[in-house]
C-alpha cells in the first residue's frame, strides 16, 4: 500500500479508537495488525521491542484504572488493549515502510512542498549522527568537571547550537547538489496513489467503522 | 570562455572593522586547475561560497564587488540555472548528503537539475565508474569512510556536469590515498573535460606540479595574489619544513613509569580494520607524539581512549581497567582537548567558561595570576564578556587549551591543539605545555601536522601506519 496512504489509514483509526470503547475492536485491532507485521519479515528484536516496552505504560494504565478508576475493569482493559492498539497499529507503518518512499509520495502525490519531504529526509538520516554529538557533549562536559543529564539545559543548548550548524550546512549542500526550492523537479521514481489503494483504503476503514457500529462491548 | 573574474571584491562583517576579503581582483582562468592558499581562518571558504552562489544567500550578508562567470554576473544566472555554472565540494564529508544512499542522493541531484528519468542510469553509472566507486553504489552513506564519501560527493559533481568545480579543503580529513586519486581525479576533469577547478587548501602537499595557478590569501592584508613560479615554490619549500622536525627523539628504554596500557586491543568501526595491537604503553610525564596521514584513525584511537568509542581488548589506567573507572573520575583523568574547540565549550562568555575550569579543576596548580598572565601571553586578556563562538579560530583555540591547562588533569590528549595558531602562539603553547609536564607531572599524548617548532617538547614519537602504532626515532 502507498506509504502515504497507510500512513493516513493508521492515523485515523487510532484517533476513532481514543474516543470509541470497544474491547474487542481493540483486541481485532492488535491480532490484525500483528498478523500483518509477521507476514513483512521483521527483525526478532523489533518483534519484542513492541510487544514489550508499551508493557509499562499499558500496565501502570490498567493499574491505575483498576484499582482506583470509577469505570471498573471493563475500561481498564480498553485502556490496556487501546496502548497496544496504537503500538501495533503505528508498527504496521514504522516496520514496513521505507521514509525515503513516504517522503517521495508526500511530495509527488500529497503535493506537500519539496523543502519539507526532503528537509525531514534529511534530518532522519542525520539522526545517529546526532546520537553520536549527544555522547560529545556529554563526554566533553564531564571533562570539564560537569555531569550533564538528560534535563540538563546546557545539553539541550549545545545540541541546539549543533542542529543549527548542521541544518545550514546541509541547506548549502543541498543547494549546490541543484535543489531549488518550489522549482519543478524530475523523479526517478514515481509513486502513485493507485485505484488498489483507493480500495484497500476505503474498504479498510469501512470495515473498522461497521465493526465500531456494531460491537460495543 | 568562462573565466571566473572576481572584482573590487571585499567582505565584512557587519559588527566587525577587519575586511575578510579586501578589494579583491583575480581571474581564475577557464580551464585550468587553480589553488588557493593562506592560513586556516583567513577568509578563502567565505571566498568559496560566494562562487558557488551560496552566499549571500546563506551568510545573508552581501559583499561589494562582483564575480562574474565569462561576462555574467553570478547574481544574473537565474537560481535553477548556478548550478550548470559552478558545483562545490564541501570539507565535511558528513554535511552534504540529504539522501540515506548513495544512489538516492545522486538520483536526488539528477531530479534537481530535471534531467529525463530514462537517461539517469547511464548518467549515474558513468559518474560512478568515473570517480572508480561503482561498488557503492547502494550502499548507505552514514556507514562510508571519509575518504568514501568525498568520492560520492566528487561523483555527484561529475554527474552535475558544471563548467566549475569549486572545493573548500576538500582533503583535510580523508587517508592519502584517496586524497591523491582525487587530485588525479581533478586534474583529468580539467584535462580532459575542460573543467575549471577552483581549490582552496592551507596544506599543500601533492599539488606543487599540479596547479595552473598558486594564488595566495594574506592574512595580513586580506588581499588575494597570483604568486610567479618562484614565489610559490618559496610557499612549497616553507610548508614541507612546517611538516618535518630536526630532533631525533629516543625510544622509550622500559625505564619509565607506563600509564595507559593498551592490549589485544582492536579498533574497527564500521567494520573496517583501522588499529590492532597487541601491547602497547603510554608512559608517564612524557609528551608522546603521535604522527600519521590523515583520516587512518588517529582521532578514533582518541576516541577509543576517552570511552566516546567501543574497542576490543583492554585499556588499563594508572594500573586499572578503564571500563571499571566510573565515567566522572576517568573524565577528569584522561582528558582530550577536542580538535574542534567549540566541543569543549560548555558557557556562552569567555570568563563563564575560564570559571567554569576554576571551580571544576582537578588541583589548584594554577593560581588566579598564572591564569592572567597566561591570557596576557596568548593575547586573549581582556576579553571577558566575548562570546565564546564568536572568536576566530585561533582565539577559540587559544582559549580552549589554557582552559584545559587549568583543569590540569594528569593525561592530556591533544588532537591537532596547534591547527589555526600563528607560530609565535604556538611557541607560547609548548612553553604552557612543558610546565604543565614540569612542574604538574603532567603526560601529554598529542595528534599533529605541525611539527616545526614542538622540538623541546616530544619526548616520544609514535608512528601510526598499516594499522600499527610504534615508536620511532626519527620523525617525519
């Protein structure tokens, strides 16, 4: 399915599920989607990764509702199932799509302005460089005599002033590699929203309305 | 004819009196392969991007003057239209991709310059088989060496096809080798296809038989000139004597005291083999000096020993396994003095950061007047309120090494700590430096180009090559 569009789909049933309360929407939710992560061979390690870290917050949730909320367990569960819900429903799209195709079809299809796919293309491939920076800073500050944390402001300083640095200098790279903002490009790859994902769309989000019409429990 | 002429050029910066660039007039000939030289810091880079279209769209201040190509003015060439004209390669290998691959980001430029899809593929594939790195094509580019990357990036300039290529020190952190296939690389663009290659670089290395053109920025006056065969022969002659030291140092007998013990240890990030030893020591109170081409991993090996890398084997401190010390004390222990100063700047003034080492130093070695005297020295007194970033190079240098000084902490490693020094700064420097050995017992693990003038401060020399570090005696 075209990136985009998948993107959309996982976005609007998450919103409809904050303000539905169905058990076993939820509960159809995550099985389906799940079903749809196994089949788009995904690493072992990301598997667990979303079955466990929302773990925490989907526990301290039904907890917390449970033991002291005045809706009993029945909402408890909703809110446990709906953490897993946007976990799972969010994975379908994280885990098996490709940024460089969401942006390509942000631009051609969404007709969003090409600064913009391409300026958030550009900072996603910056992101372990800003990892490694963040290890700088720290490193370097604890040779100065300082600890700093993640709530440090001098941190978040320095990263800023680095972010700055960066993003100019890959404006400038991208300007001299051609890039014109607003101006008319050619594309290699072209990506088209198709009549099958119209109708994976459509029928997608159809079925979730009536099963939200119809099951309420 | 495309001449680049650049007249009554000059550029300054609004709160500031010095001109950058003062009432330049030089003409870049068509064709031909043009080096541009002056110290690090004098104002070429700025030169640079105003060539390539870059500024003052992006300094957003403007210049007086003009440069024009043939007899266009630069502003003139509509925007989607520079980059037929002049293309530019950029010093950090890591600033100038927007794209995860190698072939999305030169797919990427072909799209900017609206080529037909169909033709893209050839085009690629020449560019590629061009620059000899057609087996990068898919690979991701965040995992290329430096070296790598500078071919992608010369790559994508050859599949732009522009009549001008323009480089700012395109070379200052890549290995020899692909420093020399590049420069041949050039000068066959040149030849053959009738580029006009504009470089700038303070190190001078290869180039003596290879430039049309020596046009030297002084920093002095800030003016530009075309040097005759003699005059750059004299610059050559100079910097290949700043490259070598008349100073025979001795090898370490086993005598001294080792202080950083390094075995079975291995350093291979991204998987390509850059370090393997089996023993090695660092010994203390010594200036050890480390030489080597560049970008073979000297830095990494740095990196290795301030825990900012992973690495195989161990590292034992003072008698204890580094991963065992707890981050904060090793910190204060084993320090390193970044290449780029900004990276240990911590506050925004210059006095903000001098207390900073006053309140968080080790020892108390230096006294309030030491420190003073020292600025005064460096001719960096007075200068409390600055802010740090707004310094030059050199000030930013200056400050950052007497700020290190103060922490005093018992290893000192240094990455390039004279690079963008003038040299009577420097001797002040090594003067600073073998007190801190002296009279604080300090150790001193120093990566450097600059050779002349360190005579009275090695004590070791250890050459880093073919994935070995040894010490020598003789050092070139």
């Amino acid at each position: 399915m075209n990136p985009g569009m998948k993107l959309l789909l996982v976005m609007l049933i998450a919103l409809e599920i904050s303000f539905t309360q169905s058990l076993t929407v939820n509960v159809i939710l995550i099985v389906v989607s799940f079903a749809y992560i196994l089949t788009q061979h995904v690493s072992m390690k990301a598997l667990f990764g979303i079955i466990f870290w929302p773990l925490f917050p989907a526990v301290g949730l039904f907890v917390s509702q449970w033991l002291y909320g005045s809706a009993g367990i029945h909402f408890a569960w909703i809110l446990f199932t709906r953490i897993y819900a946007y976990v799972f429903l969010g994975a379908t799209f994280t885990l098996t799509s490709s940024i460089t195709d969401l942006s390509l079809t942000l631009e051609q299809d969404f007709h969003l302005p090409s600064k913009f796919a391409y300026g958030v293309l550009a900072a996603f491939n910056l992101m372990p460089k800003i990892v490694e920076e963040i290890q700088i800073i720290k490193t370097s500050a604890l040779m100065r005599g300082e600890a700093l944390h993640f709530w440090s402001p001098k941190l978040y300083f320095k990263s800023i002033l680095s972010s700055i640095q960066w993003s100019q200098n890959l404006a400038e790279a991208m300007t001299s590699h051609g890039f014109v903002e607003d101006y008319e490009r050619t594309h290699y790859k072209v990506i088209r929203i198709t009549a099958l994902d119209w109708t994976l769309f459509i029928v997608l989000f159809a079925i979730v309305q009536v099963l939200l019409f119809f099951i309420r429990y | 004819m495309t001449d680049v002429s650049i007249n009554h050029f000059t550029f300054h910066y609004p709160e500031s009196d010095v001109k950058v660039l003062n009432d330049i007039n030089i003409t870049f000939k068509d064709h031909h392969f043009s080096l541009l030289s002056g110290p690090s810091g004098s104002g070429k880079s700025t030169l640079l991007y105003f060539i390539a279209g870059l500024y003052p769209h992006f300094s957003g201040i403007d210049a007086v003057g003009d440069i024009k190509f043939g007899d266009t003015n630069i502003k003139d060439i509509p925007k989607e239209k520079v980059s037929q004209s002049v293309a530019m390669m950029f010093q950090n290998p890591n600033q100038q991709f927007a794209m995860d691959t190698v072939i999305h980001e030169m797919t990427f430029v072909l799209e900017n310059l609206r080529i037909v899809p169909d033709k893209m593929d050839d085009i690629i594939t020449h560019a590629l088989e061009f620059c000899g790195i057609k087996q990068l094509r898919s690979r991701v580019i965040n995992t290329l060496s430096g070296g790598e990357k500078q071919r992608v990036a010369l790559a994508c300039i050859v599949a732009m096809d522009p009549q001008v290529i323009v480089l700012d020190e395109p070379f200052a952190s890549i290995d020899p080798g692909s420093r020399l296939d590049l420069i041949n690389k050039l000068k066959l663009l040149q030849e053959k296809h009738g580029k006009t290659i504009i470089l700038a670089d303070h190190d001078l290395t290869s180039y003596r038989d290879l430039v049309d053109e020596f046009y030297y920025l002084d920093p002095d006056t800030h003016q530009i000139s075309l040097l005759d065969d003699e005059q750059a022969e004299h610059f050559f002659k100079n910097f290949e004597s700043t490259q070598t030291i008349n100073k025979k140092v001795e090898i370490p007998t086993g005598d001294d005291h080792s202080i950083i013990q390094l075995s079975d240890f291995k350093l291979d990030p991204h998987d390509s083999l850059l370090l393997k030893l089996g023993h090695f020591d660092f010994y203390k109170q010594k200036t050890t000096l480390i030489t080597g081409a560049n970008g073979i991993g000297k830095s990494t090996m740095f990196n290795a020993l301030t825990k900012l890398l992973p690495y195989e084997g161990t590292i034992v401190f003072d008698g204890k396994d580094i991963k065992k010390i707890r981050p904060l004390p090793y910190a204060k222990n084993v320090t390193l003095l970044f290449q780029d100063a900004e990276n240990q700047f911590l506050n925004i003034t210059v006095k903000e950061e001098l207390d900073l080492s006053l309140a968080n130093r080790t020892n108390k070695a230096y006294t309030q007047t030491d420190v003073d005297d020292m600025l005064a020295q460096l001719d960096m007194a007075g200068r409390d309120e600055r802010i740090v970033y707004s310094l030059s190079e050199g000030q930013k240098k200056k400050l950052q090494i007497i700020e290190m000084l103060i922490m005093n902490p018992p290893v000192l490693l240094m990455d390039e700590p004279f690079k963008g020094l003038d040299y009577h700064s420097l001797e002040v420097v090594v003067g600073f430096l073998n007190r801190a050995k002296k009279d604080f017992h300090q150790t001193q693990i120093i990566i450097s180009h600059q050779l002349s003038g360190l005579d009275t401060l090695i004590d070791y020399h250890a050459a880093f090559e073919n994935q070995n570090l040894t010490y020598q005696e003789v050092i070139k």
